[in-house]
C-alpha cells in the first residue's frame, strides 16, 4: 500500500489482483501490463497504459476504454 512506482518500466508486467491501493504510477510504462483484478486509488497520471489490462478486465483503448 502506497508504493511509489513513479517512472516505473512495468511493461507487460503481470499485477493481477496486485494491492496497488495509493500507488503512485505516475510516469511509469504500463503498456501491455495486466491489472485484472488489482485494487485501489492508483494515481496514473501521465502513465503509459497503452494495450493495458485495466482492473475491469477491459484493454485500455479498445473503444475507447480508459482504466
């Protein structure tokens, strides 16, 4: 809880069902990342979420979908 991942490379990394309640991603790369499940008041300012598994199990910018 409350890690800082600010400018993290978390390309396709797998955070399914991940506690990431007050987690700062700012910055980070989370393209390809899954997220499925995962919980919390994540801060994705500015993240890179392009092909990401959001925590609703929807691929963000399918349709356009936003985690």
């Amino acid at each position: 809880q409350g890690s800082n991942f600010q400018s993290a490379n978390l390309h396709a990394a797998n955070l399914t069902g991940a506690n990431l309640v007050n987690a700062i991603l700012t910055g980070s790369d989370l393209s390809g990342a899954n997220l499925t499940g995962s919980v919390g008041g994540v801060f994705f300012d500015v993240a890179t979420l392009a092909g990401a598994t959001c925590p609703n199990g929807i691929v963000h910018g399918n349709t356009g979908a936003d985690c």
